[in-house]
C-alpha cells in the first residue's frame, strides 16, 4: 500500500484495536459518513481488524473498496446467531453498495405449528401464515432445521403433510397413510389410527420441547447413546450423537420480534389498495403509501422514520430516517410536525409529488399534528390517516369516529405492514444512535 492509501484506513485500522472480542456487526463507512459494507463476526476485534492487514489489498473481494474506508462502528449482538440475523436484516435496510449478497428478499426459515386444525401439521417454511399458527425461529441455516423436523418427528410422530383432515368425516378411516406411518414416524392420524385429543396431546409436548422444556428428552438420548456405545452399537451410538447435536442447534434461532421479516408474512396488496380505495372513498386505487412512526428512550434520543410502499410493497430506497433536533424531552407530537415538515419542504425542494396516502402511527392526536405541518407551512393536505395500535383504528380527518374494519380485512392488513414496518425501522434507527452509530438521515 502506497503512502498516499495509508490516511484512508489509518484512523478504523486503530479504531478497531479497542472493539469488543464477543459477537456482532462492524459497518464500514466512506469520507461521507455512509455505509458502503456491513459484515458479521464472532470476535469484532480480530475480524473488523483483519481488513486492515496488509494482505487485505490483496484479496480480490475487498481490494477494489477497502481504500475507501474511512471509519468504522460496531454493533454488539448477543450471540452469532444474533450477529448474523442483523446482518441479513442492516443490509436489506441500508443496501450498503459493497454488500454483494442479503440485498434481495431472500428469508430465513421458521418451524411452523398449526393451531386450528383438529390435527395439527408441523413443517419448514419461508412464507409463514400469520395467524392460526406457533412460529418458532427464524433459524440462520435450513439445512439444519430441516435435520432437526426430521429428529423431531422420529420423537414426536407427528405428521408434515397437507391434508385437510377431519375427525368427524369417517372416510379418513379408508385413507391409506404414506410411508412414515409404516416406519413408525407418524401417527397415520390420516387414517384415524390416534384420536384428535391424543394426537394434539403429542403436539403440546412437543410445543413444550420447543420453549426450552427438553432437558429430560436430551438426557435420556445420551444415556441411550452411552448404552449404545458400550454395546458396540457404534452406528446407533453416532446416529443418536447427531440427533442431540440437531436438536441443540434448535436454540440457535431468532427472536420472532426481534429479528422481524415482515416481508415473509404475505398480504395481498392489490386486495389490500383496492379496500384501502373503497374504505377512504378516493377517486382511484392508491399506488404509493408513506408510513410514519417516532421512537425515544427516556427522552435522550428521539427519532423518525418515514417508509415507502410502492404498489403495496416495501420499495427501499424511499426509506427516511429523521433525528429529532428541534423538540426538547418526549413529545411525540411535535416530534410528527418536525418529521412531516421537513418531509414536505425535503420533496418540494426535489420536486417530488406527495403520496397518495400518509399513514401516522398513533390517534387522533399524532393525526392532527401531522395536519398542523402542512397547514403551517400552507400545503394543500393530501390523504393523510393514523392507525392506533390497540383497537386497529383508522382515524380519517373530518370524521368524528373512527373507521373500524374487520382484522382480516386485506385493507387494515396493509395498513398494518406498513405501520409495523415503520416502527421496525424507527426502533432500528433509534438502537444505531444508542450506540453512536449514525447511517446518514434526510436533512
């Protein structure tokens, strides 16, 4: 490396020194304080380090960008699991121009559990429902939940497939039961062999298993595995040896909350725009929604985030993020006319039309204040409505009462992705500044 390249990586190739050695994420920024990489580690300090190694200019998957490091954060995770969902989560988010990989909508798994059926199915999927079912991840490798599905089952037995099954429909009892059924890992509750109670009784334990109640399970497979191996049942002994290794890895997964995907919970947005049509009574089906949200903590640190969706769906580079500067302590009010003012006068001075709708995160109250915004600063106010989060209420401005629909109405679901996703990202921004990590914002 030239003398004329060394400024640009002095100052994180020193900053890094004093990073963590535990779990987390390092975000590599240019002379612009943007991010241009995001990468995960299970020790911060020797792998943020690592790049600045002179034998970095000479890898080929970093040589032509790592020149144009000019700092570098951290963001602490609380395990690499952890580290490695956030990954996936800042790169989608931020879409850093070196991040080759994570850019796409590409999802994790979840193990999903059927509620409502008289036999619940348990399977791996990307797409989960999101109601009438127990999600359990989302798990960072497929590989390895599926192994642990089919563990799970040898215990368990209960069934993966798609049928419809009634236990009151007595044809099931001349169904014939698939190949499980025949190797004694599946119930065959297809051909009635267990009864409904019996069956869901299976599925509860199993459940239990999963929130952690398995240590007398993983102990009787080792006292197995140990029995084996002095019989020199050497096979038995290792095929128990990886089921226990299976199931272990069943707790490195995600947080349902924490590690959100909403993009993997399906609403169908041309059902969702054409109800969101009918309900407002606009002239014409809506194309682009904004949705705002506000989060602080204790007051030290209030922020707000402003989300795009193009057609019913998340369009990235319409995300905003907003660092409160003009409302001292907490005041979500204020906050919403700081945010919505500086969204007006960002789009007059670019040029760029309003949405066809604007959706606020709160009451009748964070509704008017987005209104005084536009009022105060003498624009015509556009479609603009708030969605309160305990009843699902839409407040509409002229009206009295509230608009109430039905919770699986396809309007109020759109509604509700983007206001989750608005707060996701607000809640996101608001943990970057806790932690001093700015990724750049809209004046």
């Amino acid at each position: 490396m030239s003398e004329s390249q060394a400024p640009a990586t002095a100052v994180p190739a020193e900053k890094v020194k004093s990073f963590p050695t535990t779990p987390g994420l390092y975000l590599m920024k240019d002379a612009q304080g943007r991010v241009i990489y995001i990468g995960k580690a299970k020790n911060l300090r020797a792998r943020a380090g690592s790049y600045f190694h002179r034998t970095a200019h000479q890898d080929r998957r970093i040589c032509d960008w790592i020149d144009e490091v000019a700092d570098i954060d951290f963001l602490a995770a609380d395990s690499e699991v952890d580290a490695l969902l956030m990954e996936a989560r800042l790169i989608k988010d931020i879409q850093p121009r070196h991040n080759k990989d994570l850019k796409d909508d590409k999802s994790f798994p979840y193990l999903q559990v059927t509620t409502g059926e008289d036999f619940p199915r348990v399977n791996f999927t990307r797409e989960p429902k999101d109601s009438g079912v127990k999600l359990y991840g989302p798990f960072p490798r497929a590989k390895s939940l599926r192994g642990a599905i089919q563990v799970l089952q040898r215990i368990f037995k209960f069934r993966t497939c798609s049928l419809d099954i009634d236990e009151d429909d007595p044809r099931w009892r001349w169904f014939r039961p698939c190949l499980l059924a025949s190797i004694n890992q599946c119930t065959a509750p297809c051909n009635l062999r267990i009864d409904r109670e019996t069956y869901r009784r299976d599925i509860h334990r199993l459940r239990l298993f999963l929130d952690g109640k398995k240590d007398v399970v993983l102990r009787e497979m080792a006292e197995e595995m140990r029995e084996a191996s002095k019989a020199l049942q050497f096979e038995k002994a290792a095929r128990l040896r990886d089921e226990i290794k299976a199931l272990e890895n069943l707790n490195l997964r995600g947080d349902l909350a924490k590690h959100a995907q909403p993009e993997v919970f399906y609403v169908d947005p041309r059902k969702g725009l054409k109800g969101l049509q009918r309900v407002l009574g606009l002239e014409s089906t809506p194309r682009t929604i904004n949705g705002v949200d506000i989060a602080h903590l204790g007051g030290s640190e209030t922020v707000g985030s402003l989300v795009t969706f193009v057609d019913g769906l998340p369009f990235k580079p319409g995300y905003r993020r907003y660092r409160i500067k003009t409302v001292p302590g907490i005041d979500d009010f204020a906050s919403i006319r700081e945010v919505i003012t500086r969204r007006i006068q960002g789009l007059q001075e670019r040029e760029e039309p309003f949405p066809d709708i604007l959706l606020i995160d709160g009451g009748k109250g964070q509704l008017n204040a987005a209104i005084d915004a536009f009022e105060a600063l003498g624009v015509p106010v556009p479609t603009v409505i708030s969605l309160a989060k305990r009843e699902e209420e839409i407040f509409v401005p002229g009206r009295p009462d509230p608009i109430v629909l039905r919770r699986r109405s396809f309007a109020l679901r759109l509604l509700q992705y983007v206001r989750d996703e608005a707060h996701r990202f607000a809640q996101h921004y608001h943990h970057m500044l806790r932690s001093k990590k700015t990724l750049g914002e809209e004046s």
